[in-house]
C-alpha cells in the first residue's frame, strides 16, 4: 500500500484517478480549493485538505507529514479560451503554483511527482497524430502555464533527482463506469457534457465553433480519452518511475469532429441535439490527435473505452443521475 497526495483530487479528472488509488488499495489524501473541485467528488474513504497550493504553509504541514510515495498534481486552471483573456491568471496560478508546489515536494524529500500536462503543448502540430518529440509550440497561455512545469521538472529531476511522469492528456471525457464520479464543471464548457445537455433539453442548442477547420466536414477534431482509461494510465506510469522519468501523450489515437461527437450523443440517448453552427472559438487547433505508442509499448497500457459511444454513454448516465452534478 502506498501513500498519496493528490491535488486537485476533488475536480474531474483528478477524482477518477483517487478511485483509481482507492480501489487498488492505497492511502490517498486529497488537496483541493474546491473552486472547482467537489467535496461530494472526494470518497469517504480519502481524506480531504480544503486548501489551495498557493498557501504555502498549508502545503507545508501536509507534505511533512510524509513519507509520500508520489504526488499527483492535478490542481489547474483548465480553459483555453479563459487564458487567451487572462494570461497572467495562468501564469501566475498554474505556472507559478505548480513551480512552488514541486519546490516543496524537492524540500520535503518527496521522489516522485505525476503532473497532469496537456495536448496544448502543440498549438499547431506539423504532424497528427502527435508523437512525444513533435516540436513543442503552445498556442495558449494555458499550454504555455503546463509546459513551464514541465519545465520544472526537468531541471528539477537533473539537480535534484525527482522522478516525474509528463502525462499530456487530449481530450478526458466520459465517466466512471460503475457511476461513483463524473463530470461537473461550472460553467460547463466542455463539448459533450454540453450536447448532452442539449439533448435532454437543458440547453437550447449546441453552438458548434468553427465550420470552416481543414477537416472531413469542416468541425474542429479532438482525441477524446475515457477519463478511467486516463487513470489507469497515471498508475501505470507511476510504476515506471522506478526505473526512470517519462513524458508521455496520452490519448485514443482516434480523432472525432464536434459533428461527430454530436452524432453519438444522438445515437446514445435516442434523441435529437439542435446544433447551430458559429465562428471559431479562438486558440482552437483545427486538429489534437496523439500517437500513445511509447505509452502503450512502455506500461502495457491499453483503453478500456476506446470507442466514442462508450465513452458518451458513461458521461450521458452520470449526467442523467446527476442533473445538478454534486450539488454544491
Ligand atoms: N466545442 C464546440 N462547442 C462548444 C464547446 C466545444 O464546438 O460549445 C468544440 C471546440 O471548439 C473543440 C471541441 O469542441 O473543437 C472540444 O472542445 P472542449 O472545450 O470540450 O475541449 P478542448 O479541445 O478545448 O480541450
């Protein structure tokens, strides 16, 4: 049994990979501000610290209560277009916080860390799908505040000798199968939470961003990920930090156009999605697909929920049984 720190544990994708822990038998403590995280996210059995990783002195008295055996750093500002707006929001929350938190990590011997990084790394890859050693161009603020972590981290494991796994994941989605978490953002802006909504008639319509992409049918393509299969990945690459660091991409491999995710929404619930076509959301590349070989030849790692329905129908049964997400 190991001991982990998870930040951000209570938020969407930070909570399945706690499941993740807890169901492999391991002691987690969650730290989490809960803007935008969720008490009811956190299990029972977890222990939660309400505190943000700007508070140093909070993050100090939870990671001398070590030993730790890794940390998970999943505490972030995760909207594009919000850093296009407010750049220094990001610099200063995700970049700035996450140099401080692996500072603290370093100070309190802590050996391990797993940073949830992201596919903005590559504003406009050259190449799809995308390998680990495309040329790193982010096209946002928030892809810029991921990649000075990572930036971090190597400078941090030179001279300090942390282990760390880059994790840059494409698009999480979906649910918990067995329905213990899901997907509960405020406001929501993610593309099939909302369509869902569409579909049960709690939103007018979904606005598609763009029609004119250089794509099959002109809407932007996205490698959508079971966020399970995204935890199962972090544990795997936990494993591999006994014997070094990585960085890996982490996606299906699939891309499927904002008219086709619509599609699946409408096979899965049997009902029809008003859709109206709109301009380009700005800072959106027209394709994001990842190569996941080096993870899969690495780790073994193979999705569960590889194809798009199965992904939809976990996210459609979360919000069907959830309509207020956790009601906080
Ligand atoms: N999208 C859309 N309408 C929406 C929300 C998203 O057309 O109301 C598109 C968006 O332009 C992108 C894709 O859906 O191409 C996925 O967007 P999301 O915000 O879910 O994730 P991102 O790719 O930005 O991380």
């Amino acid at each position: 049994m190991g001991r982990y720190l998870v930040t951000g544990g209570a938020g969407y994708v930070g909570s399945h990979l706690v499941l993740a822990l807890l169901d492999a038998g391991h002691d987690v403590t969650v730290y989490d501000n809960l803007r935008q995280g969720h008490r009811g996210a956190v299990p029972g059995a977890a222990r939660l610290v309400e505190a943000d990783i700007g508070n140093a002195r909070r993050l100090d008295v939870v990671l001398s209560d070590g030993p730790w055996d890794a940390v998970f750093h999943f505490a972030a500002l995760s909207l594009v277009g919000e850093s296009m707006k407010m750049p220094f929001l990001y610099f200063m929350e995700n970049a700035a916080g996450g140099i401080r938190l692996i500072e603290a990590c370093v100070h309190h011997g802590v050996t391990k860390f797993i940073l949830s990084s992201t596919a903005a790394l590559f504003g406009n890859p050259e190449r799809i799908p995308i390998a680990e050693n495309e040329r790193v161009d982010p096209g946002s603020p928030y892809g810029e505040s991921k990649l000075m972590i990572e930036r971090t981290l190597h400078w941090a494991g030179k001279i300090h000798g942390l282990r760390y796994a880059c994790l840059r994941y494409f698009n999480a989605a979906g649910a918990d199968p067995a329905g213990r978490a899901g997907e509960d953002h405020t406001p929501e802006t993610h593309l099939i939470p909302l369509v869902i909504d569409a579909a049960l008639g709690r939103r007018p319509e979904i606005f598609v961003f763009g029609h004119d992409y250089p794509t099959p049918d002109g809407t932007c393509v996205r490698d959508y990920i079971h966020v399970t299969d995204l935890a199962d990945a972090h544990l795997r690459a936990l494993a591999r930090l006994d014997a070094q660091s990585v960085t890996y991409n982490l996606g299906n491999g699939a891309g499927h156009s904002v008219l086709e995710v619509i599609r699946s929404v409408e096979r899965v619930s049997g009902r029809k999605v008003p859709v109206r076509m709109g301009a380009r959301r700005e800072g959106d590349p027209a394709v994001l697909v990842a190569a996941s070989d080096l993870l899969r030849s690495e780790t073994g790692w193979l999705p569960k929920y590889a194809e798009l329905d199965e992904i939809v129908r976990t996210a459609w049964a979360w919000r069907e049984a959830h309509p207020g997400g956790y009601g906080d």
